[in-house]
C-alpha cells in the first residue's frame, strides 16, 4: 500500500513541478499556474509516461490526454497560499483542448479540497466540457471561471485534471492557465 501512494505522491510532485507556479508570473501577477507540459517528459514514471503524448499538442510537443483504458489525465495539486500571496476568491481556467471526433467526450475538473484530514469530501468539485460538435478535429480554447469557496484554506489543495466522460478516442489538452479574477 505504501509503494502505490509514493508513487502517486511523486507523481503529484512532478506534475506541480512541470507546470509554472505564482513565481513564473512577475510579468502578470494575476497568473498563478501557466503550463505547457513540455517540461514533465522524462520526469514521469514509465506507468505514466502514456498519458504524455507526442501525437498532438497545441504548441510545444506534449499535451495530456485520456483515452479509453486511462479516464484521468495527470493532475494538477497545489495548496492554495502557494498560488498567491493574498486569498484568491476566483479563478479562470483555460486551456487548448484537441477533440478528435464527436463521440470523444472529456470534462475539465477543477477542485478545491478539504484540508482537514478527517474530511475527504472536497469543498468543491467543478467542471467545464471540452468538446464541441463544431470544433472536432481541431484546437480549441476552453475556459470557466470557478470562485474558490469561503471556507477554502490556504492549506487547501487546488486540483486540475483531464477526465474521459466517453467515446472510444483520445482527447488532448495543453497550454493550461490558471488566473486570478478579481
């Protein structure tokens, strides 16, 4: 049980390591997390090396993807007075989303979790749709605005990820941003 949950917890690491945080943004200090996900190859785990593809990418050589067999992609998970030096009460998140054919359904995930140990229920979970019937087999910018709730800690983790939601083909993601919104 150990292995798996270091394994996981290196993995987390990496990915937050590989992705831009508030010291990245001294030319726009509302940006907290810029990410192309260039930086993460050869960093990952050979088990998670897959969900690190060449085969599309909006600008750079690697994107995140699902497919079918992997329904989350690498995730990012930061506590939130990590991001910023003051609360921050809302987020924008966009990113460059590949959704080869109609039936590929995928959802961005945003999460804020509980910071208390003894409560695993996240404080939030959201989400905005990646794929639009009009815009398959092409690039498309994707983006939500998600207010941080009230209750959120700076010790609590702010989570991002890919999710499959259905369909038999690959959906990519890059150029991930995460902003603060006044």
């Amino acid at each position: 049980m150990k292995t798996p949950l270091l394994l996981l917890g290196s993995l987390v690491a990496l990915t937050v390591a590989g992705c831009g945080g508030s010291d990245s943004s001294a030319a726009d200090p509302s940006l907290l997390v810029s990410c192309d996900f260039d930086t993460l190859a050869g960093w990952l785990p050979e088990a998670q090396s897959g969900m690190l593809s060449r085969d599309k990418a909006h600008s750079g050589r690697y994107a995140i993807k699902v497919e079918p067999g992997h329904d989350y992609s690498l995730s990012y998970k930061a506590p939130l007075g990590q991001l910023h030096e003051t609360r921050v009460k809302k987020i924008k998140v966009t990113a460059w989303a590949f959704v080869p054919t109609a039936d590929a359904k995928a959802s961005l995930v945003v999460t804020v979790g509980n910071s208390d140990p003894a409560n695993d229920k996240p404080l939030m979970w959201d989400a905005v749709e990646v794929n639009s019937t009009k815009d398959t087999g092409k690039w498309t910018e994707v983006s939500k605005e998600f207010t941080i709730p009230d209750n959120a800690m700076p010790t609590s983790p702010l989570g991002v990820y890919l999710w499959r939601t259905g369909g038999s083909q690959p959906v990519y993601l890059d150029d991930l941003r995460i902003k603060a919104v006044e």
